[in-house]
C-alpha cells in the first residue's frame, strides 16, 4: 500500500508544510486535525491530534503520519463499526469530488469514559495534488448537557402529568353540582393558584323525618400545592366518615381535630375550618369556627352585615382541644351567609393592595336580589378584575348561602 510504512517518509514531511505561521494557527486549534492524501494516508496532523492519540493509547506513533485513515475506519469493528464505516465514506466522497463537504457527529469511547465528536472533512483545493481536511471536535460537553437538558425534561413532564393528574383527583373530591335543598340556594367554587391546592368546601345533607338540613365545611390547609392537596384530602375523608356517626357539631369537630393532630404533629402544618349547618325549616344557623375567617352574614332588609364569630384554633394544632358550637336564629328569606378562605379578601394585585372584606360586602349589598350562584360569580369576577394581570398567589375558594 502507497505511503503506509512511515519509515520510507523523508525527514521532511509528506506534505508540504513549510509556512511556520500555518503550522501554529493548526496547532492553536482545539479540533483534532489530520490532512490525508488522495487516498486516505494521513500527511500530517496538529498537536491536539498527538495529544489524543497519546490520551488514548492508540497504535503507531502518536503523530499517525503515514497511516492510511480511511482503510482504519473500515478495518473497525463491534459498536463503533456502522459509524466508522460512515465516516469513510463520506471522506471518500469528499475525495471524490462528489461532495463539498462531509458532517458527521459521532460517539467515541475511550480510556476515560464516553466522548462524542464532530467530524468535518472538506478538499483544501479542486486542483491535484488532492488534500482533504478532517477535523475532530470534542463536542462531549455540549452533548451531555443535552442529555441532561431532555432528562430534566422528560422528568418535568413526568411531574406535569402527575400534577394534573393529581388536580383531576383533587377536583373529584370537591362537590361535583351544588345541592338542591328546599328554602336555600346555594354555591360553591375552588380555584387553585397551582395545580393543586389546600383549600377545600364541601357540602352535606342531613335529614331528619320530613325535615332536610345542609352542612357547609370550608377549609384551608396552610400553604398550597402537593403537600397542601394532601392533607386536604385527608381532612374531607376524617370529616366524612366523622359526620357520618351521630354528635354534637362540636363533638365532631373536636374528634376530627384529634386525629389530625396526632397525624401533623411532626409536620408543623394546621388547617383552618368553618362548619356551618344550616336548618331552613328553622331558620336557624348552627356553626364551629376553627381558627378560620368568620362567615358574612348580610340581612338586605336591615341592610346589615355581621359576622358569624366565635373561639377555636386552627385543626392539627392541639389534640385535646374542645370546639364550641355557636348558634343563630330568625335566618330568615333573603338572608345571605358567604363563607370564604383569606384568598378571597387579601387578593393583591400589582400595586400591592389588597381586595379585602368591604369589597365583598359592597357585591353581595349590590347583587343581593341575584341568586347564590351569581353572587358568587360576581365575587369572583370582580376579583379578577382587580387583579387584573397579576397571578393569584393564593387558593380562592367561596360558597354563598341565601335563604329563598
């Protein structure tokens, strides 16, 4: 084979290399570069080829002058075989004239772990003698990162599609219609600053002979997301299989405060509460307050606003705490009770300025002859109005009683 035994090299070298000033911008270069002849003998390469060659124990000298490149690419075999067998061929091809230039990335393992390069090979002139540039570069850095760049992807799918899957469950648990009991209407709604939330209502009937009542529960997990949607869950499932057992509004609230303490106790986390019951045929208010925000109560006829107090701390906080039952009557036609986590009145928007309770107040005053869907609905518009661009950084939830 022409050219193949370095021995029969001149001292000078195969290829014509004479400029010292083309010799040290090849060196300068990061790129592992060789110079072959028309038939693939390497001619002549720069430091940074010597240095690989060196690195990577490969055979012959560390210059690889005089060895033919393109029949080492097709003598390769194993896992590396198809890309060496491309490479050859492309540089042919170059050779060939058939091609301007040849591209080619490829994955190289060697002594130190896994590398990936770009190969580039172009003819230095059209007229004989032939050179064709092939140059290596390391392009392993940039190739990991991707890597690492589409894990990181694949894995924020992943969570994507587990939050959403999580909010589809966590909407499930809310009240799919709002109940239909004689002399009330009312409305309920939960939105979500994140996928996921803390806040929780929720709406039960009792029934005692002909006589039909409506408990109201609105919660609110301190935090939200993941950990928030959590812990709400498993405050509707205590609250649901508690109420399903007889006792006092207190009696159940007390005992549900017991189990969650001993669950959060580790965990520094509380969840605000109001229950309220409300009888229609009595027209009377029962109601525990746990460290929540008491509920509205607005009369349109006094055109009067109160708010339905009293004591109790936050659930999950004390276990041997015990919860009072406060009670009104006289919740007479046209009465309307709003109930509502902080994430209704301390909505702030860009300036800083917070919705707050009088907001409300002057909505439910304005639209009090509307029904308790729309009430809420105008709530919540006018909250979004506010906010306008900004995100709520907050859980939204709001349920509207009126006695009809």
């Amino acid at each position: 084979m022409k050219n193949k035994n370095p021995d029969k090299r001149s001292k000078k070298s195969l290829f014509d290399f004479s400029s010292k000033l083309a010799r040290t911008i090849l060196n300068s270069l990061s790129a592992n570069i060789a110079i072959l002849d028309e038939i693939g003998v390497i001619l002549e390469t720069n430091e940074a080829w010597k240095n690989f060659a060196m690195k990577n124990a490969m055979k012959g000298s560390n210059d690889s002058i005089g060895v033919n490149y393109l029949e080492l690419c097709d003598a390769t075999v194993g896992k590396e075989a198809k890309d060496a067998h491309s490479v050859a061929a492309g540089i042919r091809s170059v050779i060939k004239g058939e091609t301007k230039e040849f591209l080619y990335d490829y994955p190289c393992h060697g002594p130190d772990g896994r590398h990936f390069f770009y190969l580039r090979s172009i003819r230095v002139a059209e007229k004989k003698p032939i050179r064709v540039v092939v140059s290596h570069e390391d392009i392993t850095a940039l190739i990991l990162a991707e890597e690492a760049l589409r894990k990181r992807e694949r894995e924020r799918d992943r969570l994507r599609h587990s939050l959403q899957l999580a909010k589809e469950i966590q909407q499930i648990l809310l009240p799919k219609d709002n109940p239909k009991i004689k002399g009330l209407e009312v409305a309920g709604k939960s939105i979500y600053c994140d996928e996921t939330g803390g806040d929780y209502f929720d709406f039960i009937k009792f029934k005692e002979k002909q006589n039909e009542k409506l408990g109201v529960i609105v919660g609110d997990v301190a935090g939200h997301g993941i950990s928030s949607a959590l812990i709400m869950t498993s405050v509707r499932s205590a609250l649901r299989q508690r109420l399903a057992l007889p006792g006092s509004i207190s009696q159940i609230i007390t005992d549900v405060n017991c189990q969650l303490a001993g669950d959060l106790a580790d965990y520094g986390q509380f969840v605000t509460l109001f229950y309220l019951l409300v009888d229609p045929a009595r027209l009377t208010l029962e109601w525990v307050r746990a460290g929540h925000d008491p509920a509205i109560l607005y009369d349109p006829v006094a055109d009067d606003f109160s708010e339905l107090q009293g004591s109790g701390m936050a659930l999950g906080v004390d276990m041997h705490f015990q919860y009072e039952k406060n009670q009104k009557e006289n919740f007479s036609e046209g009465n309307i009770v709003v109930l509502a986590t902080d994430g209704v009145w301390e909505a702030r928007n860009k300036s800083g300025q917070m919705f707050g309770r009088t907001a409300v107040n002057d909505i439910i005053r304005n639209n009090s002859a509307a029904g308790a869907n729309e009430i809420m609905e105008a709530i919540i518009s006018q909250i979004k109005k506010f906010l306008k661009e900004s995100k709520s950084e907050d859980d939204l939830t709001l349920v509207v009683v009126k006695a009809i």
